[in-house]
C-alpha cells in the first residue's frame, strides 16, 4: 500500500506563489509557498482537486525521493535506488526533464541521460522488460530538481502543463498563459458582478480566464492527467472529486476589443470553445477611441511590449495618448496593465496605486494599477 500523506509541489509563475497558496487553501488544502509554486502534503483527493482546480499552477508534482549528490554518478545510483515498477507499468512511455539551481553538474543533459537510464535499469532488472522514451506525448514524466548539493525526484501528476485547459482554437499572437493570466485577474480583485473591459484583448484569454471563475468552471474539465496512467489512480476517487459541488455561478458582464480583426476572431473562437461566449461582448476598437460600456468596472490589458510586438518607440509614442484615452473616457474605472515595459508609469503620465512583480516565463513584468478619477492627476 501506499502511503496516504504524500508530498506535493504545484509550480507556477513566479510572483504567483501568495495567491496560489490562498487558492488552495479554498480547496482545503494548507500550503506554503517557496520561489516558484508551493509545497503541500495530503491524499490523492488534495493532487486531484489541485489539478481540476487550480487556476494558478503550472504542474503538480508528486514527491517520490530526496538525495545527496556530488556528482552524475551519485545521481544514477539515487535514482537507481528508487522502486520505479511500484510506480508505473512498463507500457508506459516515459520522459525525464532535469531542472536545476547551483548544481555542479557540467550538463544537465548528461544528467537527464542518466537519470533516464537509471529508471530503464531498474525495470529491466525487475521484468527483464524496459519502458521506452517519448519526448513529444509522454504517459509519464520524470521530474529532477537539482541543487548545490541535493536533488529532488518528481513525478508529474499533471502531464500537459495545467495552463493548457484545452479550449485553445488556434494559434493569436502572443497570448499569455491562462494560469498567468488567471493570476492576473485575481490580482486585480475583480468581482463578477462588475463590468470587466479588456480592450487589448487579442486571443481572449483574460476573458476567458474571467468567465471560466465567474461561471465556476473548472479549469481542468475538459482534459486529462498523468495521474490517470500511474499505478496508483483510484478511478473511484477520481469519479468523487470531479462530482464535488463546483463554485457557484453568476452572470459576468464582459467586454473585449482589440483593434485586430484576426486577434478577435481568434478571441471569438476561444471563449466558444471555453463555453463562456455568451457572457463576452466583443468589438473591434482602437483603445485610443473604445468607450466605457459602463459608468465604472474593471479595466485590464496586456499591450504588445518591444519583445514580441510593438517597437519601443512606437509603444513610447502610444502610452502617453493611452493614457489621455484613460483619463477621458475611463474616470471610475479601476485599470490593470501588465507590461515588460517598465517605462509604462512614466510615460503613461498616470500615477500607478500599485504594482506587482510578475514573471511571464523569464522576462520580469509588472502588473500595473491605475485608478482613473475624473481629471487624473498628471506628474
Ligand atoms: C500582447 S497582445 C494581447 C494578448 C492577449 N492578452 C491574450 O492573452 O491573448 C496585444 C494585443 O493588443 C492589440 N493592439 C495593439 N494596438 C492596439 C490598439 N491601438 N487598440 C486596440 N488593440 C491593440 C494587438 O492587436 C494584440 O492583439
């Protein structure tokens, strides 16, 4: 039998860890966080409900070993050491990912590598039989985490990374990632009964994010896990916790523009595949000439910023006029923007109330508020 209080790791985008540590605790699991995700300890319920649930996090990881090393060699033989037939059949198709901190190690490839033979060896010496390696559509993934002196042994219960919910249509430029978005708007404190405007809202995912909480959806409903091809899935569990009461639901009022017909036919195919189109009005606007659909609500809007779209100069050019835009077409509004530009306060000529350091991959952002009042104060 297995043991029942496991160890947990959920990743996420970094800046993300506080939320996702009160996001769980409303799935009544107790976590704290560390630079990147949060650890927890609890059942398969706590790994199943986190991933059906969890708007925030990238992957569960389920804990299986921890080990000295000082070397490749100390690390094949730690996860040498480690039952892997306990854990998954030898049918499945498997893929090591090695990630480390300060680790000594010359090549962290050469650590995959042997990691990878080192899970091979320990099936061929129990059935005479090895399970082969996938890199593109794993069953299963193997997970290291290797610092200055010791290394961590994951497996991923998550498979598909949690931000891929599966309604995704096709490809937009330069959509953020649902979970970083999702952290987004719960950043913003928006409430579903207040108007929320995206009028950059290119392929809709903080719409989609937005209507999925409001509507109680959740976000891992219409995929599969990796936890399904272990050893250890308990369907009938699985069947409890997918049947357990969702969130309640209300009515948004959301409104999305873009001034790109492509980005908002790309929106408009995402939110009827999320389900949620009918609780999105979208429009094609210039933010610079969008009206207010309502006296006051939530503002929120990831510009193009020089990396992907936009040159600085074009976007030096553009911030003081949105700014303008904002503060006549926009007093009462509370509005978020997330950039990598960290000019935007400046050149944007609104004092911002807040700011939130955020990482979209590895490129540091900020999450930007600005409460418009009528005749905004100018710097
Ligand atoms: C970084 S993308 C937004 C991506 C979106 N948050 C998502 O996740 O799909 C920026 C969007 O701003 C739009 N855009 C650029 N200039 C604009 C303008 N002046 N008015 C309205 N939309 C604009 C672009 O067409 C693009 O879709």
């Amino acid at each position: 039998m297995l043991p029942q209080l496991l160890h947990w790791f959920a990743s996420c985008p970094r800046g993300l860890e506080e939320l996702l540590v009160r996001e769980l605790a409303e799935l009544g699991i107790t976590a704290s966080a560390v630079p990147g995700g949060v650890a927890f300890a609890g059942g398969w319920d706590a790994c199943y409900r986190s991933n059906l649930w969890s708007r925030l996090a990238s992957r569960i990881l389920w804990r299986i070993g921890e080990f000295r090393y000082r070397n490749e060699q100390e690390v094949y033989a730690a996860a040498r050491a480690v039952d892997w037939p306990r854990y998954f059949g030898v049918e499945r198709m498997l893929r090591v990912n090695v990630t480390a901190q300060k680790s000594p190690l010359k090549s962290l490839e050469f650590a995959t590598l042997r990691i990878k033979d080192a899970v091979v060896d320990r099936f061929r010496d129990a059935l005479g039989k090895r399970p082969s390696v996938e890199r593109a559509n794993p069953d299963v993934r193997v997970h290291a985490f290797l610092e200055a002196d010791r290394g961590t042994l994951y497996l991923d219960t998550s498979g598909e990374p949690l931000f891929k919910r599966g309604w995704r249509a096709g490809p937009a430029e330069a959509p953020l990632r649902e979970n970083l978005a999702a952290g987004i708007i719960m950043l913003t404190g928006w409430q579903p009964q207040e108007p929320l405007l995206d009028p950059m809202c290119g392929g809709g995912t903080l719409l989609a994010e937005a209507a999925a909480m409001a509507r109680g959806r959740a976000p891992g409903a219409k995929r599969r896990f990796a936890f399904e091809q272990l050893n250890a899935f308990d369907a009938a569990l699985w069947e409890r916790v997918k049947r357990e009461p969702a969130a309640k639901e209300t009515s948004p009022q959301l409104y999305g523009s873009d001034n790109d017909a492509k980005a908002l036919s790309a929106a408009r195919r995402n939110l009827a595949e999320a389900g949620v189109e009918r609780w999105v009005e979208l429009a094609q606007a210039d933010v610079l000439e969008r009206t207010s659909p309502a006296p006051s609500g939530v503002m929120v809007m990831n510009p193009p910023y020089g990396e992907r779209m936009g040159t600085p100069d074009e976007l030096a050019r553009f911030y003081p006029r949105l700014g303008d835009a904002l503060k006549q077409r926009f007093a009462g509004w509370r509005c978020y923007i997330f950039t990598a530009d960290l000019r935007l306060p400046q050149l944007i000529r609104l004092q911002p109330s807040r700011r939130t350091p955020l990482w979209n991959g590895a490129l540091e952002c900020r999450l930007y508020e600005l409460k418009i009042v009528s005749g905004s104060h100018r710097r």
